[in-house]
C-alpha cells in the first residue's frame, strides 16, 4: 500500500471457510479509526493520517493489503 500506514487489528476472529478477511467498521472506530466512504471508494484513517485506501467492488467495499500473521 503506497503512502499508507500499518494498520494492526486487535481481538479478532478467525472463521473457517471465509476464503477473505472481513474488517468490520465499529471495531475500526472502538481502536481510533475513521471510514470514510465517498462515492466509489473508501479510507480508512487516524487522525489526519491515511492508513488504508479502498475501493467498491460489487456490493463490497475492499482494501489493498495483506494479513501478517
């Protein structure tokens, strides 16, 4: 992700058989982040920072970026 920040997700799930990740919007906001969703597309920011750019695809919004374990 050029010009974006890590973004480290806490107390998250783990379930079988979804082949994507799923990030959901309320525990972005109890961790500090913002979404901010215009037209097509999406962010995902602290502070004045981006973290994660994003875009709709189908009836999902989605980011660029991959799961460290």
């Amino acid at each position: 992700m050029e010009n974006c920040q890590e973004l480290t997700l806490y107390h998250i799930h783990f379930v079988l058989g979804i082949k994507k990740s799923l990030l959901s919007g309320g525990q972005l906001y109890l961790q500090g982040y913002s979404t901010i969703f215009i037209g097509g597309a999406w962010k995902v920011v602290h502070g004045t920072r981006l973290i994660a750019p994003g875009s709709k695809r189908d009836s999902f919004y989605s980011l660029s970026g991959q799961a460290l374990q």
